[in-house]
C-alpha cells in the first residue's frame, strides 16, 4: 500500500471518526447531558484539550523540544490573564514579546 493512499485512509477514517462523534452528541437524550458531573467532565475536557494544544504547540517543533520566544511570551499573556486584562490586550502583548525576543536573537 502506498504512503499517499495511507494518509488518505487515515484522513478518511478521522473524518468518519468525528462525524460519529458528533452524531452521537445530537442523538444523547438532553437529560443525560443535563446531568451536573457530566456537565463538569465535557468542561474539564474542553479545558484539558486546550492545555495541551497551547503546550504542544508552544515548546515543540516537529518532534522536537524546542524552547525560543514562544515560552516568554505565553509566560507574558498568562499574567496579563491573571491581571484581567482584555483578550486583545493579552493577544498583542504575547506578540510584542515574542517579535522583540526574536529581534534581539
């Protein structure tokens, strides 16, 4: 089998993956979903998955770790998180920090 119809299997497979995924979201009755512990758990997953995106893609390259001006400046919006500064505020100091730490390199 080649590579290319490899990928496209898997592309294919995904797609019918979360098209089943969201399929059974609308099927569920409304009172399972209603229901307060499962309500927290889809919550802290939404969250979870979040976390784990902006690591990925804030301190790898490919499959490598890499540690450049990223780091800083998610260090940079996380406190400006913290001190309740609007999103676009948070947004545009991340990317200041970055852009000078990446002028100075």
């Amino acid at each position: 089998m080649s590579a290319d119809l490899t990928v496209w299997l898997a592309v294919l497979a995904a797609s019918a993956a979360c098209f089943g995924i969201k399929l059974v979201g609308h099927v569920v009755p409304e009172h399972w979903l209603a229901e307060p512990r499962v309500a927290r758990t889809a919550s802290l997953v939404t969250v979870a998955l979040l976390a784990a995106l902006v690591g990925v893609q804030t301190v790898t390259t490919g499959q490598h770790v890499t540690l450049d001006a990223r780091l800083p400046a998610l260090a940079v919006a996380a406190v400006a998180l913290a001190l309740r500064a609007p999103f676009v505020v948070v947004v545009l100091l991340a990317a200041a920090t970055a852009a000078g730490l990446r002028a100075l390199a």
